[in-house]
C-alpha cells in the first residue's frame, strides 16, 4: 500500500508544483497577504485565481487577471511613486518553478466604478514596465525562482482614482513550441492618490494585447542566451514605472485583517465575502471596499489542463538552462521527503 502511495504521489506531484501564483504584495513595503488558489483565507487586494496553473492561449480570457480570478475584497492605497513588491510563490509552499520568460506589469484605470466591483473585460491596459534578460543572460524570472521579490516603483504623473495593476510572469520554457507559452497574470487593486494627471498615450486590450505568433510568445531562440528577446504588448507606455528591480525575498507571510473570517468564494459569484472589512488594510482612509467575489469574467476556460507536466516536457536542453534538473531534483527529493515521512507512521 506504501507503494502504491508512493506511486501515485510520484504521477502526481510536478503537475502539482510546476506552476504559481502571486502569493503577496506590498505597497511601500506595507504587505499584503493573498490567497493561495481554492483555499480563500481572507480579505487582500489581489485578484484570486483558481488554480495555480497558467493561462494558455492568446486569445483567453483569463488574460486578464488570471484563471478564473475572482474580485477581490480590498482597494488597497498607493500613490505616484509607490514602490510595489510582487512576491510570488510555486504550489504546495514551493518557491516559484519557472525561470525562463520575462515580468511585465500593466495598470488600467477602473474608472467611475470601485475596482473591488470592476469588471476588467473593457480595461485599456498601459504597460508601465517590463524586464527580460540581465546583463548576465540569466532572466530575472531566474532570481523569482530562487526567491526574490520584484519592485515596481509606479509612474510618477498618475493621476489620481482607481487601478488594476496587472503584474504578469510568461513563462517560455515551452515557448519553442507555438501554444507552449504560460501565462500567470495577476490583479492587485490599488487606490492612487495625489494630484498627478498623466494619460496613457497607448493601451491595450487584453485578449488582444498577445497573438500565439508573436516572437517574444513563440520563440524558438529562447535559449539561446544571445538571442534577441522582442517583448509582447507594445512599448512602455509614457506612464512608465520609474524604477524597476529585484528584491529580497518577503520574509514570512504576511497576515490577513483581522475580524473578517469569510466563507470561500465559489466561482459561480454569490457568496458574500469581506463585509465590514472596509476599514483593514487601508492606512489613508482610502476605499477599501467590500465586495461580493462574483466572478471577475464570465469565462471559466480549462486554462490550467495542458501545463500537468510542464516542467518536464521540455523540448532541449541548452547551456543557458541549467535550473530545470535542479528544480526536478527538489520536487524528486520533496517527495522522497514525503514518502519517508510517511513511512514512519
Ligand atoms: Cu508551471
């Protein structure tokens, strides 16, 4: 019997690990504690998704903000200029798998409408910042999956109101392959303040942005280290974040507001969620409202089939890819860890 579990946690392991999500956010260093897919804990600013697998395919939906992604309960504040720090994480308490592709992150304005009620599917996106390879040829998405953090600091001239800031991993170690591409989008609702006034000069629409043929989403170069890498979704808007860098990792987690115990959203909406958590998080007065998670987009696609064994299926093996073994060997050696923690009983 101890080897029939053994085997089945074997089958189904990397397809449990290989991919992530958003796991936490700060605004000026003020954190931020999300929701780990299907175990809603709490109020946060972030968008939560359904699964932690990838967004496939261009013309998804789910482009938006992610699987399935829910509206979330808290507009948190931030100002022109705020640093924001994205701390990602891989499944089961891993740290994020993938370390080829690159970090985009976009805004859209929510308008006239509180963004914990804002439906993303009309949103103009204006892409604020993106980085690729460094100067070594290693991607940043390399030091994310050893840990680091990623801070966006946001454009000066922002005019004031409520946002999306849509903060995005590709991963392409697929991306030899047309279709191979993972998309991990996130939703984090912030309120600016101040009394900037810059618009946009360019936005785009996502689906729509990406085309499965554009070169920096179907690349059969990616690894080659000295290969050009064209960024998908246009330039940097003239609403450009105003620095960009890696981070030390978050340390610890950070923790949900408090007195807001709420029932586990369903994806078909309805569930209440987050009343009266209207005063947590915000240090500004800003709105920090309460809303109802009824689905962000009528879309539910299967984004998350296909990507089981993503890690594993790759194409070659290059001089410039040489964390794969390693991040198969510290699933291997978890589940070995497993096994034997198991055995012990
Ligand atoms: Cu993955």
């Amino acid at each position: 019997m101890l080897s029939i579990l053994f085997l089945s946690l074997i089958a189904v392991a990397p397809s449990v690990f290989a991919h992530g999500f958003l796991g936490q956010v700060a605004i000026d260093g003020k954190w931020y504690a999300g929701n780990v897919p299907n175990n809603y804990k709490g109020p946060s600013p972030i968008r939560l998704v359904n699964d932690i697998g990838p967004v496939k395919g261009s013309s998804n939906d789910d482009l938006m903000c992610g699987l399935s992604a829910q509206k979330a309960a808290m507009v948190v504040p931030a100002n022109p200029g705020s640093k924001v720090t994205f701390q990602w994480s891989g499944g089961g308490g891993q740290k994020w798998p993938h370390n080829t592709g690159p970090l985009m992150t976009y805004m859209a304005s929510c308008g006239s409408t509180s963004c914990g009620q804002f439906d993303p599917s009309g949103a103009q996106w204006f892409k604020i910042d993106e980085v690729g390879r460094k100067s070594d040829g290693n991607w940043y998405q390399m030091d994310i999956s050893k840990g680091a953090s990623f801070d966006v600091s946001l454009p000066q001239d922002l005019a004031p109101g409520g946002y999306l800031i849509r903060h995005e991993i590709l991963a392409l170690h697929l991306a030899v392959s047309m279709g191979g591409a993972e998309f991990y989008p996130s939703c984090t609702q912030v309120q600016i303040g101040g009394n900037g006034s810059g618009k946009p000069n360019a936005t785009v629409s996502f689906p729509g942005a990406y085309s499965d043929s554009d070169p920096g989403i179907y690349d059969p170069t990616i690894y080659d280290s000295g290969s050009q890498y064209t960024f998908p979704g246009g330039p940097v808007s003239n609403l450009a974040a105003t620095s960009d860098s890696l981070g030390a990792p978050a340390s610890g987690s950070a923790s949900f507001p408090s007195g807001t115990a709420a029932p586990s959203p369903s994806p078909s909406g309805g569930s209440g969620s987050g009343s009266g958590s209207s005063s947590s998080g915000g240090n500004g007065g800003s709105s920090s409202s309460a809303t109802s998670p009824t689905s962000a987009s009528s879309s539910s696609s299967g984004g998350s089939q296909g990507g089981g064994s993503c890690s594993l299926k790759r194409k070659k093996s290059s001089p410039g890819n040489n964390n794969h073994p390693r991040h198969y060997s510290r699933i291997m050696k978890r589940i070995m860890h497993h096994a034997t923690a198991v055995s012990s009983f």
